[in-house]
C-alpha cells in the first residue's frame, strides 16, 4: 500500500516510516513491528550498526535544510537527541560529531567519547584521530590524549603508519 508519507529502505529487513506524523518500524511483509516514541522530521535507513541518522528541523523537498542531528536504535529508542549540526558515519566505534562548528566523537550509546572542542577532526585510522585545535594539526588517541602535538598547519590521518603532515 502507498498509505506512508515517508520510507527508508529496508536494511536487515526492516525500514522506518512515517504514517500522518507517526513513526514505526516494518518488516518487508509490512507488518509494524515498533512504534517510535520520538520527535523527529525525517529519519535514514539503519547502518550497518543497527542505528540511524535522525533530523529535526526545516525540511524542503524531503531534505533537510536547517536543524539538528541525532541517531536511534533498531528498538526505534533514541540514542542520542536531534542535537548535533552533523554525525558523520562510525569508524572504529566512534562517529565524528560537530555542534556550534567544534568537533568531537561519540559511541554507538550515543556517549560522548572525545569532547566536543576541536576546530576539525578527521575519522581515527591506525588507533588516531587527526584532530585541529587553535589552528594546528595534531593527533589523539581514543581517551583524547595528545599523542602527536598540535605543531603542523595541515595533516592527513595515518594510514598504515604513515601520515603526510605540513610545517613551516
């Protein structure tokens, strides 16, 4: 039936959809297996993670235009609250999150792993993350400690135990 407003795509066999302002997630059969008890305006299909991207705020065309960013579990729970500006996609457990043009990192509950201070961050690759603070490049660990201090004007994120960085 074309009885919804909205539709994700199916990803392990369940969508979300939207019926008159009401959220639930289906099986392919189209049967409602949970409502969502959460206030959102559009909503992604799960990731690979069980989790999708939510958004909250001016939609146009089916797009968002201004608003804010959370996630929900294949339980149809909030995991974490339209509250972000962007939630990039999960690299090594954690998501790059920006809020107020800073960045930081969060986990699968939604927990925020790495605070939200950085000017810039990159996903973590070979155990690091390239992050930017007060104008230089440097590179943390996932507890955020400094391991390579903030000395480079620009950095890329190591891949197999390399990274091309830029000084004076």
């Amino acid at each position: 039936d074309f009885k919804y407003d909205y539709g994700t795509d199916f990803s392990s066999n369940k969508a979300i959809v939207r019926e008159k302002n009401k959220w639930c997630i289906i099986d392919t059969m189209g049967k409602i297996l949970r409502d969502i008890n959460s206030d959102f305006d559009i909503c992604k299909k799960f990731d690979e993670n069980n989790l999708a991207l939510t958004f909250k705020g001016k939609v146009k065309s089916g797009k968002p235009i201004k608003g804010k960013y959370g996630l929900i579990n294949i339980d149809g729970n909030d995991v974490s609250d339209c509250q972000y500006d962007t939630i990039y996609s999960f690299v090594d457990d954690l998501a790059i999150v920006r809020s107020n043009k800073k960045y930081g990192f969060i986990d699968k509950t939604g927990k925020e792993i790495i605070p939200i201070q950085y000017d810039f961050a990159f996903p973590f690759s070979d155990g690091l993350a390239c992050v930017k603070k007060n104008g230089f490049y440097g590179f943390i660990d996932k507890s955020n400690q400094v391991i390579i201090q903030f000395k480079y004007y620009y950095a890329h994120p190591f891949i197999n135990g390399i990274a091309k960085v830029f000084s004076e």
